[in-house]
C-alpha cells in the first residue's frame, strides 16, 4: 500500500486541464494553510508595528532568491530538459548536475554577501521604523537568508518535476512550506517570539524542497555536489534566465518600494498591505498559477514540435480557463471582502479597525485578480516559444507605472482634502485615520493591468493572432452572465442574512458569506448548466477522471478550439 501510495504521488498527468485541477485542488489546501498561518499571526499581532517588522524582513532575502533564480529559473530550463530528454538522457542528468552545483556556490556567495550587507541596506527598505526597529528588521532578515537557498534547491528540482508532468509532488510542497511557519508560530514564537517565527519559515523552505526530492532521485537525477562545468548548455540557460531573473527582480523592487512607503504611513500599514496581498493571492494560486504552471510544458513542447498552430491551440484552452475562473472569484472577493477578512482574520488583536482597513485594500487588489492570473500565463507563454526579453521590457514600463501611481496617488492623497474624502467615501472607510495605506494596492492593480494589455497587443502582434476564436468569446460570454448572477445573488443574499444572523459574533459573520457565497455559486453554476458551458465541463471531467480513475486518454483533451 506505502508503494502504491508513493506510486500514485509521483505520477505523470498528461492532460492540462487535469493537471490544472490537481494544481488548483492541491493551490486549496495550501491557501487553507497559509490562511491559517494569518490568522494565528493576526490574532497574536494585529495589524501592529511588531508585524510590520516581521514583513519587512523578507524584502531582502527575497531579492536575493529572485537574483538567485538566474541560475534556476524554470522557464528556461524546463525547455532545455525536456529538449535533453528527447536525445541523450545521460546528457539531461550531467546538464541538470552542473546546474544544480552552480547554483548552490552562487546562492551560498549571495547570502555570505547579504548577511553583511543588511545592516546598510535595511534604512532604505524601512525609512519609517525606528532605529531599534529597524535592529530587529536586521535580525530577521539575517536568519531568513536560509530560506533562499532552500527555495533555489527548491526550484530547481521542481523544474525536473514539471518537465515530467509529476504534478502531485510538485503541488505537494507549498503544503509543507506553510505547515513549517505554523510549526514556528505554535512552537517557536512563544520561546523566541518573532525570530521563532521566522526560523519556522527556514524550516518550510527546506520542507518545500525535502519533498520533492524521492520523486527527483525516482526520475534518474543525482544531486551529488561537484565542481560545475560550464557548458554550452549551461550558458544558454543562463542566458534564457537573465530576462526572467531581470522580470521578477523587478516585481521585487516594486514591492521594495512599496514596503517602504507603507513603513512611513503608521503601525500595522505594512501589515495590512501584506493580509490583503495574501487573500488576494488565493484566487491567484488556485486559478492563475495553476493553468498557467501546467500548460508550461506543454506550450514549450507544442511550440518546439510543430511551432504556433498547437502551441496557440493549448495557449488558448488555458486562457479560456483562467478568464473563466478568475471573473466569478473577482465578483465574489469583491461582495464578500468584509466578510472573508473578519472570518479569517478577525480573532484576538486584530481590531475592527483592522478589519475594514484590511477589507478595502483586498477590494483594491481584487480588480487584478483576472490580470494578474492572465499574466502568468502570457508570460510563460512568450518563454515557451522563445520571446524572453519583450515580457522584460513591458515589464519594466508597467512596474515604472505603479511606482509613478503609487507616489502621485499619495502625494494627491495628503494634498489635496476633496481627493481624500472621495477616496475614503467610495471605500467607506472616511472615519479611520490612517487610511494613506490604500492608495498602494491600488497602484498595484493599475500597474498589473497596464501589463497585461500590453503584453495582449504584444503577444497578438508576435504570433499574428487577428481575431478573438469563438471559443474564447462563448468562455467570455458565459464567464460575464454567470458573474452577474453569481453577484447578484450574493449581494442580496447578504442583505437578507444581515436581518437574520447577530453580526457581532463569528458565527453570525460567518454564516452571512458562506450561506450568500453558496446561494451565488449555485445561481452562477445553473447559469452555466444552462449554457452548456464548455469550461464547466472540461473541469468535471477532468476532476472525475483522476478522482474515479477513469482511464486518461491524452487525445482527449481538444487540440483545436470548436
């Protein structure tokens, strides 16, 4: 039975839609955690300076992980494996084993580097903390500059798992990447107070990269340290990382900046900023992340096989499910921002100030939810054919944008007394005084969409894309009725439990967005029913064909839109 069960862990899922369900059903159960992981922070902080510190402290550590993935990033070396894997296997491992020395010298020189260079570079990252905050932000940031070399590891393995399709293993491990911050929260804060917390999350980094490891050695892959050797093949992957290192680099100096300016607007801004970012990222992962991961390898294959007409074909069957997805969970995030926030953050320290402050911020962010779900995927999809540095450039103009948003926005927001008050209004929060914090997700949402609508114009001009296929307009049209009805009736379903339930009280909370969130899913879902929707169907399926294990057919997946 233990074989079978590591047998069924470590095996291969063919078919994009059924791996995107398996990514999205694990994405779930990690969300659950890393929810949980919030709540028990929220209800020992708040939204306080102490988490502000807390937050603060990954900046650097994650610059140097983002840095580091020059020499690990997927998107490049997925191509590479699988291009390997179709000649020499022997050639594949003795790639993969150069790579993987390499990247373990250079993260250890970073984080050698980044534990001297803290202390100097902490005040920019923190401008509003106070000089024994920001002794404290130091600290932390020294001990979680393990984590990066986990997560490296991490990567790297996982990019083998991805090139074979082992999408179980691979989805596993953010399960164990949060189960180790709560580990920390629950056992080594009450010790070492926030050092036990992040010492709780190096020892989820290192689960995230522990997992996957037997399926790693199971596919013929040693991790034996030696002295690398730079070989073509090695260069040409560096070189397919440095647009995509540049890219998410960039993405962390916007967040840089961002934290900084949240350090300067009060206690708990930096805090608030991060729980919405965390709730936003729910939809994010479950939809966005999930579609996009699992059609990765299947658009570098298509594309590298028989060049744009199949790899438009999986391009756009993805597509179609992101947008599918993501409106309705924007819709819902929306209605219920009030109530998801007070359910899963709402308990001890974190006040009803708190609450509302955290609940507009999420509703800002959830305008990107569909744009930045979709900007996974286009991206991932100009690397699987090769176009690595036109995403880095429209990168560049959209993170130029946000940060321009973020500091115009601020400036009119504590200049101008009418812009203010209409701000607070629309988001009804006119009564809490430290409320400047809400003009940075809103910068963030502007940002991602100027993204992605250039990186459309973009990817249509690259592989001379005239018009929108029927598929993607009936998933368009299908996604917009069903979201209204799914908003309609959620909104009202609110109303009416309001006069029900004692909103005073987590149960009445709690029930009030669960009982509205069914009644609106289930108005959207007979929607589509009635629609024959197509999405909806592909799902199902899907879903029952590995939890029943039916036999997968892999023709069975549409290689041409209808």
């Amino acid at each position: 039975m233990v074989l079978n069960f590591f047998s069924f862990f470590g095996s291969e899922l063919k078919s994009v839609t059924q791996s995107a369900a398996v990514l999205a059903l694990a994405g779930i159960l990690a969300d659950v955690l890393s929810l949980f992981r919030d709540r028990l922070l929220a209800s020992e902080f708040g939204a306080s300076r102490a988490l502000d510190i807390y937050y603060a402290s990954f900046r650097i550590p994650d610059f140097i992980y983002t840095f580091s993935l020059f020499f690990a990033a997927s998107t490049a070396l997925i191509p590479i494996i699988l291009d390997k894997f179709s000649g020499d296997k022997k050639n594949a491992e003795e790639f993969f084993g150069n790579i993987f020395s390499l990247f373990g010298l250079a993260t250890i020189f970073l984080v050698v580097v980044g534990f001297f260079l803290i202390p100097s570079l902490i005040p920019y990252f923190t401008p509003g903390f106070s000089l024994e905050e920001q002794r404290e932000a130091i600290n932390l940031s020294r001990i979680l500059l393990l984590s990066p070399l986990f997560l490296g590891l991490s990567n790297l393995v996982s990019s083998v798992i991805q090139s074979f399709r082992r999408f179980y293993v691979y989805a596993a491990s953010p399960l164990f990447y949060n189960l180790g911050i709560i580990i920390g929260i629950l056992f080594f804060m009450p010790r070492w107070g926030l050092a036990g917390i992040v010492w709780g999350v190096v020892l989820g980094a290192f689960l995230h990269f522990a997992v996957q490891l037997p399926t790693v050695f199971s596919l013929g892959f040693s991790l034996r340290p030696r002295l690398p050797k730079i070989s073509s093949d090695v260069l040409r992957s560096l070189k397919l990382s440095l647009p995509r290192t540049l890219g998410l680099s960039l993405n962390q100096l916007v967040l840089s900046v961002i934290t900084a300016m949240a350090s300067t607007l009060g206690a708990g801004a930096v805090a608030v900023f991060n729980f919405a970012t965390n709730l936003q990222s729910v939809p994010l992962s479950v939809i966005g992340l999930s579609y996009s991961v699992s059609a990765f390898p299947t658009l570098a294959a298509s594309y590298a096989r028989n060049g744009t007409k199949d790899f438009l074909d999986h391009f756009s069957l993805a597509l179609r499910h992101i947008f599918f997805w993501s409106l309705p969970a924007t819709i819902l995030f929306i209605v219920l921002r009030a109530q998801i926030v007070r359910v899963i953050l709402g308990a001890g320290a974190f006040s009803w100030v708190d609450t509302r402050l955290t609940a507009a911020a999420l509703f800002l962010l959830s305008l990107s939810i569909l744009s930045q779900g979709l900007l996974m995927l286009y991206v991932r999809a100009f690397y699987a054919a090769g176009h690595t540095y036109l995403p880095l450039r429209i990168n560049l103009v959209s993170s130029a944008m946000t940060l321009f948003f973020a500091k115009w926005f601020l400036d009119l927001f504590r200049n101008s007394f009418e812009f203010r008050e209409w701000f607070l209004s629309i988001l009804r929060v006119s009564d809490i005084g430290a409320s400047g914090i809400l003009i940075l997700p809103l910068a963030i949402s502007l940002g991602s969409i100027i993204n992605l609508l250039l990186l459309i114009i973009f990817f249509k001009k690259s592989f001379k894309m005239k018009e929108i296929s029927p598929g993607i307009s009936r998933s368009l049209r299908d996604s917009v009725l069903a979201s209204i009805f799914l908003g309609g009736v959620t909104y009202a379903s609110l109303r009416f439990f309001a006069g029900i339930f004692n909103l005073d009280t987590f149960i009445g909370i709690f029930l009030q967005g669960f009982l509205s969130a069914i009644l609106g899913i289930s108005a959207g879902a007979l929607i589509l029913l009635y629609l024959k929707n197509q999405e909806f169907h592909e799902f199902y399926e899907a879903f029952k064909d590995r939890v029943w294990r039916k036999t997968v057919v892999v023709t069975s997946e549409p290689e041409k839109l209808p």
